[in-house]
C-alpha cells in the first residue's frame, strides 16, 4: 500500500472510533437464574435455557457453578450460545441484582478459541450470617446502528 493508502485508512479509523455503538438485546428479556448467597454449603449448579427475543427459540444456556453458598464464594458464569445463532452475539453481559446491595452488570469474556463460549467469575459479598437470594439476568447482545437500538438497549463510547 502506498503511504497515502495510510493515510486514508488512519482517518477511517480514527473516525470510526468516535462513533458510538449501540446494543440491541437478542436474547429473551427474563432468562434469569437466582444463586443462593450466605448459605453454608456450596449448591450445585443452576442453569437455564437462553431464548430469543419472542421467548420461542432455544439459541442457548447459562450456568452458575456453584449455584450458591457461603458469602466470598468464587461462582463462575459461563454462557454458551448455540452455533447457528453465535453471528447475532457480539457481547453477552450478566445483570447481578442483589436486592438491598443494588444491582450490577458485568460483562463476560468470549473464548478464544470457540466464538460462542463466555465467561466470567464474580464473587458473592455480604455481610457476615446475611443470606439472600441474587438474581442473574443472562443479555446476549448485537451492535446495531443507533437508530435501530429498541428499549432495552445500550450504547457504549
């Protein structure tokens, strides 16, 4: 390439990198899982279905190992979406509410080496004999351009 053709393809860039981009969710709104905080075991895992947006297409699943336990419990959260549907999924995030303690969202890893496979590990806090129940909502997510975000959506700088 000519040094011109940098020059042009540094300006793309450059230019591209100040746009926003918006998220539009693709997955059903209520794939939720609820993990058992302050318990004195460590719970199996727990573990749902992850639909589209109608609620009528299985496109994948979730998991918390464990699906509780003590406070300061490492869970891991992985999420898996199906291969004909891993093209719609560019970001997945989980949305922690920890009712009192507020709620969170956090956004999981993908794998390297299998676009379809995310994950990230967080760790219950709380105070000493507090027991709670934290719900978990699993957001597949496609960048869209902003006009064509709907509710639910969001946007990243």
């Amino acid at each position: 390439m000519r040094p011109a053709g940098w020059l042009v393809l540094f300006l793309v860039a450059a230019c591209n990198r100040d746009e926003e981009t918006a998220w539009a969710q693709v997955n059903a709104s209520d794939d939720r899982l609820s993990i058992e905080v302050g318990v004195e075991e460590l719970l199996d895992p727990v573990g749902v279905a992850l639909r589209s947006s109608t609620g009528e297409v299985e496109i994948g699943y979730a998991e918390v190992r464990p699906g509780g336990g003590p406070v300061g419990t490492q869970h891991e959260i992985v999420v898996v979406v199906d291969d004909p549907h891993q093209d719609l999924v560019e970001r997945t995030s989980v949305r922690a509410d920890s009712g009192e303690r507020g709620e969170d969202e956090f956004d999981l890893v993908r794998d390297s080496a299998d676009e379809g496979y995310y994950k990230i590990t967080l760790e219950s806090v709380g105070a000493e004999g507090e027991l709670r129940t934290d719900t978990l909502t699993v957001r597949l997510w496609q960048a869209v351009a902003a006009e064509e975000a709907v509710d639910g959506g969001s946007t990243d700088e």
